[in-house]
C-alpha cells in the first residue's frame, strides 16, 4: 500500500530490499502466527536467515559478511518488520547487539573466534546488561567480575534475554570494581551460564526470553571486550546504533497495520456502503498514512548519519521515540477500523498490537529517549 512513496535508493540498497521482501514473504509470513502461538524458538527459520545472509549483512566480508552499510540493513529490517517482529528481532540481536561490537571493539582473535560464526548462525548472540534490579539505570548492574589471575569470575544475574534460552556466546556487562563496568565475551562452550526461567512475554513470544545464572563463571582475561571498565561505553554506543533497528521495527510493524486497515476499509460495508466512504476511517487512515512516513524518513535519516559516521545519537533517540509510538498508535487505530475482528486472532492485528508495545520499553524506555533528547538539546 505504500509503495507509491517508496524512497528510491542506491541500486545495491534496492536490491537488498527486494530479496528480503520476498524471503520474509516466502519464509517467514506463513509461519508468524505459529511461532507467536507457540511461543518456541523457531530455530528451522534461523537457519534459514542465516543461509540467507542476514545474519552478516554489516559484518566485514573477511568474516562471512556482506559488509553492507546501516542504511541498507536498516531497510531490510522493515521489511521482516512488516510480516514478523520475532524474526526481525532474532536478526537485531544477533547483528546490532552482538556482532557489532565486536566489529568496533574486538582484539582480531576476538573477530577471527565469534564473527564468522554469529554471521553464519554457527552461534547464537545475547546481549546482557538488564538485572533483575537494573533496567533503565544500567550504571547500576549488581553482576560482580572479579580478577583472579588470568581469569575473571563472574556472579549474578540477568534477566529479559532475548535469546537467552538459547544462546551460546553472551555479551555480559559486569562491575569489575566501585564504578567500573566491563564488557565479557562468555562463551558457553568454555565458560558455562544456565538459564534460569523462560520468561513469558505477550508481544515478540518466539524469540527465546529468559534469564540466565552466571554461577562462578569463569571468563578468560583474553574475552574481555574493549578495555577493563570501559563496558558501560560500550553498551551505551551500542544501544545508541541498535535503536535504529528498533526504529526500522516500528516502521516495518506500522506499515503492517496500516496495509491490513487499508484493505478492510476498501471491502467492509455497513449502512450500504464501504466503511472507508465515512470520514471517520479516513480521517484515522490519513493521520497514520503521515505518521509512518515522518518516522520512516527519521529512521533513514539516523542510518544515514551514521553510515557518514557523524553524530547520530540525537537523531537514533528521535526516530526510536516516535516509531515505537506511532507503531502502538498505527496498530490500535487499525484494531479500532476493523472493529471486533480486529481484537479477534482472525486477523494479525492483535499480534501486531501487543508486539508494538515492548518497542516503547526495549532498548531504552519512551521516557529514556526524551531524557536523552532533553541533553542534548540543552546540552547542560
């Protein structure tokens, strides 16, 4: 329904976009609604995007990646975006969260041991900072590493992983001493965690959420990511490029609903006539139609930016701020157009509806993102 405002891009970019369209028509459509019903990690079409590449797709070539830039992977985000917020979250994490960094902060025999294989879904990533008693106050995780020779130990817990229920390479935030939090690359073959408890979600169910125990865990001093107490830089600048994902999943989700919305209206009547001839629908049409191409251009303009390798921090917090809203707004107005079965799970709505709220929440809440817009505005 949008393609008649589609942003043309670069070719490469164009085609990037075609065949993850018609990947996550073909592969990933048809079986959204069981994964969401089910709530079991679908690892059959994990395998399947790792054949496809996307996986890899910022990861350099020299480790089995496309090297493509942000701006294209953040295009075919929205496109599995629009059929699945599982499945495009299982490629935020093991792309955005864990790849990423240690692209940018990895030693070479970091790269050389994780990114061929996390490109080529030979592992499967975890990023894990949240605690059961620290969520939007990272600076406050509780998870002890302690030194001990050429080794750290590391203690405690962390909770909403996704992937967590089955990853076996963790990135793990740990305060090594007083202020100081540094980032471990855990790898469960050498360094085993368990998992604690699967836990149950109602929105982006499929994709593994649980909590892990690391119980004396020990860590070689060769996985410590970046330097000693430099792991809080870390997860921030992570998170600041990864809500441009977030962002590209909001947009993607929108589009979903505002197609459904649209086509409901075209072929429902009532009082003799389709429901989109009264105002009502199409003023709540027109709204969303403006809403989602203003978030979509702000998500592209963030990619952008840090494709150019310019200062993007303001713009990633605006385009995650207002996606995830317009995306909670765009699926409520859509359940509203068709009414009873929107609520029902005849229609993907309802999916679509409580899977659109964790992107006010994930990846730093609603209320994080405008208190990292206010200082940078003020800069005070």
């Amino acid at each position: 329904m949008l393609e008649s405002w589609e942003i043309k891009f670069r070719p490469e970019t164009e085609t990037i976009r075609k065949m993850t369209r018609e990947f996550a028509e073909k592969e990933i459509a048809p079986i959204a609604d069981r994964i969401d019903r089910e709530n079991k990690y679908p690892m059959d079409l994990f395998e399947k995007m790792a054949k496809q590449g996307l996986f890899g797709m910022c990861t350099e070539p020299e480790y089995g990646g496309s090297g493509l830039d942000l701006l294209s992977a953040t295009v075919a985000s929205e496109e599995i975006a629009k059929v699945s917020m599982s499945a495009s979250l299982l490629v935020g994490i093991q792309t955005a969260v864990t790849s990423a960094p240690i692209s940018k902060f990895g030693s070479k025999e970091q790269k050389d041991a994780y990114l061929r294989d996390l490109a080529t879904g030979k592992r499967i990533g975890a990023f894990c900072l949240t605690e059961p008693v620290a969520g939007s106050d990272a600076a406050s995780i509780e998870m002890k590493a302690v030194k001990e020779g050429d080794h750290y130990v590391l203690d405690g817990t962390k909770t909403f992983i996704s992937q967590g229920e089955v990853a076996d390479l963790a990135l793990v935030f740990a305060r090594t001493s007083g202020d100081a939090i540094t980032a471990f690359l855990v790898d469960k073959r050498k360094s085993p965690f368990r998992v604690g408890s699967k836990i149950e979600v109602m929105g982006f169910r499929g994709t593994g959420t649980a909590e892990l125990l690391f119980e004396n865990c020990s860590v070689p001093k060769e996985n410590v990511l970046g330097d000693e107490g430099g792991g809080f830089l870390i997860a921030m600048m992570t998170l600041n490029e990864s809500r441009i994902g977030v962002a590209a999943g909001g947009v993607g989700l929108a589009e979903a609903a505002f197609d459904v919305a649209v086509k409901y209206a075209k072929q429902r009547k009532a009082f003799g006539r389709p429901i989109g001839k009264f105002q009502a629908i199409q003023w709540m049409l027109a709204d969303m139609l403006a809403q989602i191409h203003s978030v979509r251009l702000l998500t592209y303009h963030a990619a952008y930016l840090r494709d150019q390798q310019r200062d993007f921090v303001k713009e990633a917090s605006m385009a995650k701020l207002s996606a995830s809203e317009v995306a909670v707004d765009a699926t409520r107005r859509a359940i509203q157009i068709l009414g009873g079965y929107g609520y029902s799970k005849d229609y993907p709505l309802e999916r679509y509806y409580r899977d659109a709220k964790l992107l006010e929440i994930g990846e730093g809440t609603s209320e994080i993102q405008r208190l990292i817009l206010a200082r940078e505005i003020l800069q005070l």
